[in-house]
C-alpha cells in the first residue's frame, strides 16, 4: 500500500497565519471532571474546512496561546467542536468562559490523518485517554460516510471509567452491529463490568486482515511502543499505521523550533507521520 502525507500550511494567506481571528463559544458541555466540549463558530462565518487530525492555536485573551487537536469532523459544518483538558493557566481560563464569549482562532494547521488512504479499507482506531479527542475527528468523518469504508473498530483505554470521553456517542456508535467498540479502563470502578487492562489487552478480542488494515492511532507517547508491538505481531505493515504526535504541538508553524524532532518540525511536517517515518525520529515513539 503506497501512502503520502498532504504537508502544507492551510490555504489561508498571509496575516490569517499569525493573527487569531475572533470566534465565539456556541455552546459548552461537560464530559469528564477535567474536560469540557466547546462548539465554537467563526464571527465572520467561515467554515473552518479542516482535515480530521489537524489542530487549531486557541487565544484566551489575557492568557496567551496554545494548540489544541480539533475533535468535530469536517462533515459537522456552522461550527467544529474543541475538547480541552483543564491542565494550566489558559485551559483553567478557557474552563470558565461562557456561551457567546469570544475567543481567538489561528489555523487549522499540520496535515491531519490521510482519510483517502482508509476508503475502502478496514479502519482500526485505537486511543488511549485524551487522545480520544483527535481520534473522533477521525470516527466522526467515517461515519459520516460510512459505505465508504469497510469495518469500523476501535479499541479505546482510559485510567477509570469517569475518563471515557463522549461516553454517550460511544453508547450509539456500538448499537446497530455495524461497528465494533471495545473499550477498557486501567482501573474498575463500581457499577463497571467492562474489562480491565491497558489498551493493548483489547487487541486478543480483534481479529484483523493486515493487509486490508488501516490504523489511526493517538494517546499517550508511552502507549506508542507497546501498541506498535502488537500491531507488529500482527503483521499490519508500518506505511498502513498513522499516529499522532499531537503533545508536541507549539507555535503552528514550524517557527518557533520547539516542535522540532532531528529535521522535522511537527507543527508543519506532522501531528501525523506513518509508524515507518516516526521511528526513524528520536523519541517520538
């Protein structure tokens, strides 16, 4: 299976680049003790028109500036959705706006998750904590349309089941036999009956064809080794796996070098890279 990347900034011109541009909070939910959903929409109207992987840099004026993974398919339009973790100064911040406060919007930036390349194939999504977030980009736009793709599995891991992000969409995408979700927690709770272990315990439970397989990957960098391994054993093929690099998001554009990994810059040459080119970067995997 022959595979590339699209690697380029957006298509948006000059200052589009550097200043936000204003945008306002539609609506707000909670989805765990520590991450709430925005639905945010463009004050000039403009659809975001962005690729499932891609990340914004959001402005909380007063606070500064940080990337964050966009988690809305490109299907869902009027709006794209942003789940943020409460982990600092801005995202605290960003946890007590309201509906109709306005925040800034640069982006969409990196190269996102090449969706061509899963038509026609099976898709294996498998996330690890927040990096549900991006992976739902991914879920969104293959259900949105979903007779172009063969089967739609995922296998996600949280710490407890109070982690499980957009616990209710998860309850729909499994009804109707047509998708497989397994899901798992580190750690039981009462009231759990599901299983008990770290992601890769789910992936005895799957049987797959590697060469009809594609995988969409994000979690925690340390997931990374243990899940390439299995999918190794399994035989699916490194130019078939995409993972992202999404926690080495910076500036969005390659400027300021704290993305960068050896020669390459994540903000502009990732969040996404084949397992084949991420192990050739150090520590990436």
């Amino acid at each position: 299976m022959t595979t590339s990347l699209v690697r380029s900034f957006p298509s948006r011109a000059g200052e589009r680049l550097y200043a936000p541009e204003p945008a306002r909070i539609v609506r707000t939910r909670k989805l765990t003790e520590l991450e709430r959903l925005f639905e945010i929409e463009l004050n000039d109207g403009r659809e975001l028109d962005h690729r499932p992987g891609q990340f914004v840099q959001v402005s909380v004026f007063g606070f500064g500036e940080a990337p964050i993974s966009i988690c809305s398919s490109p299907a869902k339009r009027g709006a794209f959705e942003l789940c943020v973790r409460n982990m600092g100064g801005l995202t605290a911040a960003m946890h007590r706006l309201r509906e109709g406060d306005v925040i800034g919007i640069r982006g969409p930036f990196g190269n996102g998750f090449p969706m061509q390349c899963m038509a026609k194939m099976d898709c294996l999504i498998v996330s690890g904590g927040i990096g549900m977030a991006p992976l739902r980009s991914v879920l969104t736009t293959v259900l949105a349309d979903r007779d172009q793709f063969r089967r739609l599995i995922l296998l996600y891991g949280s710490r407890t089941p109070g982690d499980i992000l957009f616990a209710d969409e998860i309850e729909s995408w499994s009804q109707g036999g047509r998708n497989e979700v397994l899901l798992s927690v580190d750690r039981a709770a009462e009231g759990w009956d599901g299983h008990v272990g770290v992601v890769t315990t789910l992936f005895p439970k799957v049987k797959l064809d590697p060469k009809s397989t594609v995988v969409a990957l994000c979690g925690p960098p340390v997931m990374y080794r243990f899940v390439l391994a299995e999918l190794s054993a399994l035989r699916v093929p490194d130019s078939q796996i995409f993972l992202s690099l999404e926690r080495r998001m910076k500036c969005g554009m390659g400027k300021c070098g704290h993305c960068q990994i050896d020669d390459r810059c994540v903000c502009v040459d990732g969040p996404v890279f084949t397992a084949e080119e991420a192990k050739t970067l150090r520590e990436s995997v």
